[in-house]
C-alpha cells in the first residue's frame, strides 16, 4: 500500500506591525475616537459604528482620496431626493453635502487643488428615473457619487433593479467612480422600512458602502417613546420644523444634516487612515511580511488533495490569483438567474427631458420620420404645422413643460441608443381630468410589437416600457396618437416627459 504524501507546509508571512514599518507620524485622520476626535465625542463610537451599515474594503474610496492627495482635481456628485437638495435649510451652506465637502477640502486637498461639490438631487425622485437621467443633474467626470435614494423608493423590487441600474452605470463613467451609499430615515410613511432596506443588498453586491442616519436615531427614538408616549424631544432635535411648528417627519433639519455630514466624515477618515497605513506597510514592510490583499491562500494541509491522483493538486480553487478584483463589477445582476456564461455590457445611460433648460432635451427627429398629422408620401397635403409635436407649458404653470400632440395620426419619432438592457422607456403625464388620449409606440419597423400608452390615468408621470431585450446600439422610438382614447370627454391630447433607453 502506497503510503499518502506527507504535505510539505508553506511558510505563513510573519505580520510586521505598523509600529515597526511606519516611518512618519500618521495623520489627524487617523484618531479615529482617540482624545482629539470630536465627532466620536459628540455621537460615541457605539453610534459611530452603527452608522457604518456596510464598510467593506472600499478600494474605489481609497483610490480617488490617494488621487486628491497627490494634487489632483476631484469632482463630488450628489444623487439624492429633497433632503440633499436642502428642503428647509435657509442656507445651503448648512447641508450636508456641502458641510462634507468642506471636509474633503481642508483635510486631504491643499490651496491649489480645488473639490467641487456638483448637487444633482432633486425632489420627489426615484432610482426609477435616475437609473438614466442622473447625467441631466451631475457631470460624467465625477470621481465620487452620494446616493441618497433610500426614503424616495418605495419598497419595490422595480426600484430596486432601478437601484442596481444606477450603480452600474456610475461605474461605467469615465473616472471609474466611488460610490457612498447615504441612507436617511423618515418615519411619516405606513412602514418604517422604506426602499433603502432593498438597497442594502444591492450595495454590498456592488461592494459600495453604507452610512445609516437610521441605524443611529431609530433605537434612540424608540427608546424615548417606549418610556414616554409623548416624548418627541429626538424627533424635534433632528428634524425639519413646518411653518405651523409640526415636525416634518420626512425632512431633516440643520442639525439632521450635520449629523449626516458627521456620519460621513468619521467614516471617511476611517478609509482614509486605512488607506495611508496600508501604503505605508507596502512602501515600508521587508518583502513577504505584508499580510492582506485581495486573494485568499489554503491552509497549508488543503495543498495535497488525498482524493486526487496528482500528489499537489491545488484542493481551494483561487481563479483570481494574481489578478486585483477590488473593483471587480459583478457580470451578472443581482436580479438575474446565475450562470457560467452572462455578462452584461457596461450600462451607457440615454436620456432625453422636456425641463425647461434641459442639458439633454428632447430631440423629436424631422419629417418624414416625424409626421404631422398627414400622410408624409402625399406631398398635395399641406400640413398644419400646429399639429406637430411640440413644447408646451400651460399659462398658469410655465414652470412645467411637455412635448404636446394632439391630433389623432400625428407620429413623434426620436433617435436612441440602448446599451446593457436594451430596454426603451417613455414617462409622461397621466391625469384624470386633463383631457388626455392615448398613443401607439414602437421601436424601429416593427409596429406590430408596439405597446400602447394611456393619457388617462390616475398616476402621474409613471415610465412605461416599450422594448426590451433589444439588441445594443442605435434605435428610433415612434409614439402615434390613436383616435381611441380612454378619457370619457374624447380628448387625445399627449404629452411627454421624457424618453430614456439603458
């Protein structure tokens, strides 16, 4: 009988502490809840860490405070709903993302190297719109992007792919952003747990970490009305007040945002002082004695694999040897049945808007693409140039704009681009009492797969999808208003938002 090999161990790295390899005192930074740290003074490092509901290796975040430590230009994007947008602040110097940025400023830039602060949220927005026109509200060379979606989604799986949408295209952006997830807290819905309970997952499938205001204030709040009903002392503290004195249960107030700012700076400098030591372990520690990275090893007795009939065979299969995965983007959605062989393409964003001053708007292609109202080979019919699609705003409410048709037959067209989903969506406006028809759309010849979308409706400004699963690259979008319509006065007026592709 052939007696098993005996393993030959593999000898472990001998850490070297940071005493022994660091050569420079480190950085103020680095105090995290020492004596000169007055953010865990002001919270106590039992908040602090309950804020950090994701951490995660945070390689992106490193990268882009090593980029601003050597001098460079960075860019802060934020994505978020009215709370970032500053709903209630009588100064935008006392939100949150400008408090952060602040910080950003005088702890890792210098005189010379200036940290814009590119405020992109807007109120009452969803993941759902943002997925594809966050590029209308931030710039694409960004190096950082806040999200703060959490209380404007509802707990909906849509949303949540939405979400995961979002995530993907800012990865996809030039700069190869960082992303920070801001999770808030409003306590005025049906239920305490919001869309920001679906995100989590979504984050740590994507490794982008998560700061919590939630996770700090909720216990507290719990607490204080657990012994006293009445009690609204943490509520009043931390939230918006309306102008009859009520708390605003969805909005924080000043010292709501600087408690998101505190949240996110202590966490901030957590990263940032891992980052230094860990480039000075590499620049200082003897070769092989720094213990960390990005693959994993055996034990040395997983080497030898009894059941194998080659003595050696590696039994912990490690594929990515070698090879840095610390800012690997999943091939597959989180959302999608796993397999060997998906891969996604990187998500390019299309998306065109009816605002007023839109950077994107909607660009309607000309006829005989775009009809109005007439059959476009006839050329004996003079069309009625009012009958075009066309950019309206009522009187009364200017601020508000949609691309308008109204005649039954007159067709819009539009060029897109899709990319990962190959998806085509139309969002426009739903009323029951505007007197709105309906429409035919469908993607390039094949109008037989349109879908029809309804005017009249109780909802307001919901997208509707018109294709999917089509093949990447350029398309045109063709939306027809139909003579049927749904609204019991017979109108068929139509207006759109906005027309986005993914």
């Amino acid at each position: 009988m052939t007696p098993t090999p005996t393993p030959t161990p593999t000898p472990t790295p001998t850490p070297v502490t940071l005493e022994k390899v660091i050569e420079e005192p480190e950085p103020q930074y680095c105090g995290y809840c020492t004596s000169t740290d007055e953010i865990c003074k002001r919270y106590g490092s039992f908040n602090l860490a309950r804020s950090r509901a994701y951490d995660g290796p945070n390689a992106r975040l490193k990268r882009v405070l090593r980029k601003l430590r050597s001098g460079q230009k960075i860019k802060i994007g934020i994505i978020g709903g009215s709370v970032s947008a500053g709903h209630g602040l009588p100064d935008h110097r006392l939100n949150w993302s400008y408090l952060y940025a602040q910080y950003i400023r005088e702890t890792f830039g210098s005189e010379n190297v200036e940290v814009e602060l590119i405020n992109g949220s807007v109120g009452a927005t969803v993941s759902d719109y943002m997925e594809t026109c966050f590029l209308e509200h931030i710039t694409e060379d960004v190096d950082l992007v806040i999200i703060e979606l959490a209380i404007n989604d509802m707990r909906l799986e849509k949303l949540a792919m939405g979400y995961e949408n979002l995530i993907r295209a800012v990865f996809a952006l030039p700069n190869r952003p960082a992303i920070v997830n801001l999770q808030i807290m409003a306590l005025m819905f049906p239920a305490i747990t919001m869309g920001g309970d679906l995100h989590t997952a979504v984050a740590q499938y994507y490794d982008t970490p998560i700061v919590s205001v939630r996770n700090v204030l909720l216990p507290h709040i719990l607490r204080s009305t657990e012994l006293n009903p009445t009690d609204t002392s943490v509520e009043d503290y931390w939230y918006y007040h309306n102008d009859d004195g009520s708390i605003d249960l969805r909005h924080l107030g000043i010292t709501g945002h600087r408690m998101l700012a505190d949240l996110l700076i202590s966490f901030t400098s957590r990263v940032a002082c891992e980052a230094w030591r860990e480039e000075q372990q590499q620049q200082h520690a003897p070769a092989g004695s720094f213990v960390g990275g990005f693959d994993w090893s055996p034990y040395p007795d997983d080497r030898l694999d009894p059941d194998s009939p080659t003595p050696g065979t590696l039994s912990l299969p490690n594929p990515n040897e070698g090879i840095d995965v610390t800012e690997y983007i999943p091939r597959e959605s989180l959302f999608q049945k796993f397999d060997h062989t998906t891969k996604l393409l990187p998500a390019r964003p299309f998306c065109q808007i009816s605002a007023p001053n839109a950077k994107h708007p909607l660009m309607p292609l000309p006829q005989p693409v775009s009809s109005e109202g007439h059959d476009a080979s006839d050329m004996s019919q003079v069309p009625d140039p009012s009958d075009a699609f066309a950019l309206w705003s009522h009187p009364g409410n200017p601020g508000k704009v949609w691309l308008t048709g109204r005649k039954p037959g007159v067709k819009v067209s539009f060029a897109v681009k899709t990319s990962s989903l190959g998806r085509v969506r139309v969002t426009y406006l739903k009323s029951e009492s505007y007197g709105l028809g309906s429409v035919w759309c469908w993607i390039d010849a094949d109008r037989e797969k349109g879908e029809r979308l309804d005017g009249w409706w109780p909802v307001e400004n919901i997208p509707q999808t018109v294709a999917e699963s089509l093949s990447p690259g350029d398309h045109i979008l063709t939306c027809e208003i139909l003579e049927d319509t749904k609204d019991p006065g017979g109108g068929t007026e139509f207006r759109i938002v906005a027309i986005d592709a993914l």
